[in-house]
C-alpha cells in the first residue's frame, strides 16, 4: 500500500513520489529535504548513504533541470541496471 496521506511535499512532484516510495519501504526521508535540488546534501548531510552504484529502494538524483529531479529504484535488473 502507498503511503499518500500527508506528506510535507507538494503533492505530485518528483520528490513527493519518491519521499512516499520511501516511506512505504520503511526508509522515510527527513522532511528538511525540500525541491529535488537540495537531495543530494541533504542526504549527506542526514548520513544517508549516495553513490553512483543504483540500488533497490534508492533514490535517483539528478541535476539536469532547473529543480533538479529525483526518482525512486522500484526494481533492478539482475545485472545491477535498473
């Protein structure tokens, strides 16, 4: 079930889908993270692991727009693509 009850996110956004998707895998993201933009520090400044290596149930952090853009791992292929 997806956890879109409240959330601190416009809904419908990049970061809104991918703070719920968190959520309901039990890896609910700090409410200070805001536009996509700011994920990627935010995330290292909460100790929250980033790399380039995907991982199930990450998020994807880009900054190819204006906001930035951010995208949940639903699944991975089993040679580690996604």
């Amino acid at each position: 079930m997806l956890a879109l009850e409240v959330s601190h996110l416009d809904n419908g956004w990049c970061a809104w889908w991918a703070d719920r998707r968190r959520a309901d895998v039990g890896k609910p993201i700090p409410a200070n993270f805001g536009n996509a933009c700011n994920w990627i520090r935010a995330a290292q400044r909460a100790d929250i692991p980033t790399g380039t290596t995907p991982q199930l149930h990450a998020v994807i952090y880009t900054n190819s727009a204006c906001w930035g853009h951010v995208a949940f791992v639903e699944e991975m292929n089993e040679d580690g693509s996604i």
